[in-house]
C-alpha cells in the first residue's frame, strides 16, 4: 500500500503543541505523509497565545492547489481555519476532491482560552461541515454549534464525534454519532481520565490520527478508536514542557499501533524464568526500564524504540512467546484459518487487557498474534522504572 497522503489545513502553533506541528507529528507517527495549507500564524507557548497573523485566503487555497496538482490527496483535516472568507473558499475548493474523507476540527478556542474564531468564521463552519465525512467537536464547541448533534448529522450529512475532555468526572466519554447506514447510530467510548496539564493539542492530535485511519481505509468507528488510543499514549508519555498546558508526546507513540490490516508488528517478547527477581536485576541492568512486577510469576520491561520485552516464571512458559501485534486481531486470524494455519487457541480476551490468539509456527515455536494498544506499556499498573 502506498503511504497516506494526508492534507492538513490548519494554523500554525509557535509553541509545537497544537495545529500544524502537532498534526504533523501524528501523521509521521501513523506513517503518512503530512501536506500543508497553514491558515495562520500564531505566537504561542503553554500559557497562552499572545498574537495572531491570518493568512490571506489566496495563499491558503494556492497552498491547497500546489499539493493536488503534484502530490495527491487521500484524506484531509481541517482545524483552525482562520477567516469566514477562508473557510467558504476551503470548503468551495474541497468540492475538488470528492472522493478524499474529510476530518474537521472546528476549533474555536485553544487550550488556553484565546479566540481563535470569531462569530462570522463559526457561521461558515456550515460549509465545511457540508463537505466533511466527520466533525469532531467538544462539549464547548458543540453547544456553539446548537448543542445538538443529531441536527448537525441531519443537516449536514456528515458524522458527529463529541469529544468528553471538558466533561467533569473520573472517565472520559466520547460519542460518534453516525450518518452511515451500516454502523450504529451511535457509539460511546469510556476511558479513565488521564490527570495532568499535558493537554494541548489533544483535539488537533485526535482528528489528524482519525484521518489517517480512513486514508488507511479503517471505517470510521474503528479509525476513531485506534485514534483515541494515540492520543491517549501520547499524553500518557507527555514530558511535561512549559509552565501551563504542555504539549503531548506523538514522538513516544512507537510500535503501539499498527496501521495495517495483514501486517503484524513485532513488539513484545516473553521468555522463561527461573526465579524473578534474579531476572529483574540482570535485565535492568542491561538498560530495559521496568514497566511491570507481578511477583513472583511475571516482569514486563521497555526498551528504547518502544518495544516490550517479558520474563514469566509462569509453568506454562517453556520456551520464548515471540508476539505480533495486528491491526485487527480478528480479520487476521480468519484469513489465517482460511489459508490453512491451526491456532491453538482462537482470539479471546484476556484479564491483563490483551485481545490474544495462539500458534505454532513449523518449527513448533509459539507465536502470539495479538492486539494491546495502550495496554501494553501503560497498564494501569504499570511502575516507575525506579521502583
């Protein structure tokens, strides 16, 4: 498959924590390519924007014009738009790509609070919405927007995820509300709620990930979960820069998601033990940061890049467990057992929060194919490397 041509039109943010930097960080980390119509300018760090430069609407479809020309569109998202004259001109010159799904983030005020649409731009979102596949609004947003998600599919065509984070509460729900036939009218995804200051840019981030799914051609629903487990990783690593709403780690999201649908991802191994604590100390002594201890049966580790690397003690561990983990667990092993390979245990949840399927290869070497995502590095217990 070719990489995933992903056109971003959005704002600057001086700052690297949201708009363009941080779409362009995500897409990179997803495997596309990032292509950009910048509609403004900003000066900003974690504390808040201080100034904003738009830039004048001719540059910004020339921008969009040069990318179709040479390079190709396979998705798009949109974010800070800038001007209402720049979005009725986006929206008129997006009619040029029919076939591309189209993400839009109607952002209206940053993570800090500053404006960053006015009164006339929201009222021109109405276009843009009519050409999205999706609009990813949070609760603030949304009541701008008449508060009602169900009119916005209806008038609009185009599906609704209302994003939780300004919710109160110890979980995070967010809700898709579908325009397709085929998926439920509606979705909800739970998670508990992330603590910390380490969230600019979440919105930007989410709906530059969604993109990628549906360039990578994952419906919808699944492209919204996988990157709701992007951002959620992302945050988790955040190294807490600035003084105010830091930036989030796209850069640490390594070998937790596979974008492809037959293409495993070898990312965690899993080998014998005899006595664990002896092992805890030879293997961090070699470099590998503890992430888990579950004496005196089993001891997760992480290695520079994002790999995860297991010690069991566990009777059932009589050799290595070489694991891979999919893009879509249960796809892969139907196509598996359509070709003939022999699992010795089909797909099952597993307590520990893995999605697991069990075989042999000839050699008689046990293979585990197998989807994680954030649960593989950050399980909610997971240690501090100096514990």
């Amino acid at each position: 498959m070719s990489i995933p041509r992903i056109l971003i039109i959005a704002g600057s943010d001086s700052g690297g924590g949201a708009g363009i930097q941080a779409d362009i960080k995500t897409v990179t980390m997803l495997g596309g390519h990032a292509m950009t119509a910048i509609t403004a300018i900003t000066a900003q760090n974690t504390l808040g924007v201080s100034a904003i430069h738009p830039v004048p609407t001719d540059m910004v479809i020339a921008q969009i014009d040069a990318v179709i020309r040479d390079i190709g569109v396979d998705a798009v998202k949109i974010g800070m738009i800038g001007s209402a004259r720049t979005a009725l001109a986006v929206a008129e010159k997006l009619g040029e790509l029919p076939g591309a799904p189209m993400v839009f983030d109607p952002v209206m005020v940053s993570t800090s609070g500053a404006t960053l649409a006015d009164d006339a731009t929201i009222a021109a979102f109405e276009r843009l919405m009519d050409r999205a596949t999706v609009v990813t609004p949070n609760l603030p947003e949304l009541a701008a927007l008449g508060d009602d998600p169900h009119a916005l599919v209806a008038a609009h065509r185009c599906a609704v995820l209302v994003k939780g984070g300004h919710g109160e509460g110890a979980e995070v729900a967010d809700r898709l509300y579908s325009v397709d036939p085929e998926d439920p009218p509606e979705i909800e995804w739970r998670d508990a709620r992330i603590e910390g200051d380490s969230t600019h840019g979440t919105g930007c981030t989410l709906s530059s990930a969604i993109a990628c799914g549906l360039a990578a051609e994952w419906d919808l629903p699944e492209a919204v979960a996988r990157a709701r487990r992007f951002v959620r990783i992302a945050m988790r690593d955040a190294a807490g820069l600035g003084r105010g709403h830091g930036p989030m780690a796209q850069q640490s999201v390594r070998l937790d998601l596979n974008m492809s649908f037959f293409e495993p991802m070898l990312n965690q191994v899993t080998v014998p033990a005899k006595e664990l604590a002896a092992s805890e100390r030879f293997y961090r002594l070699l470099g590998l940061r503890q992430i888990v201890r579950a004496a005196p049966r089993y001891a997760r580790f992480e290695t520079e890049g994002g790999a995860t690397f297991s010690v069991a003690t566990d009777e059932s561990y009589t050799g290595p467990v070489v694991y891979f983990e999919c893009g879509d667990l249960d796809v892969t092993v139907a196509y598996l057992q359509q070709q003939g390979v022999a699992f010795e245990q089909e797909p099952r949840d597993q307590k520990w929060g893995w999605r697991e399927a069990r075989l042999r290869d000839p050699a008689g070497n046990a293979v585990c194919l197998y989807q994680a995502g954030e649960m593989r590095r950050f399980p909610p217990w997971r240690i501090d490397d100096d514990a």
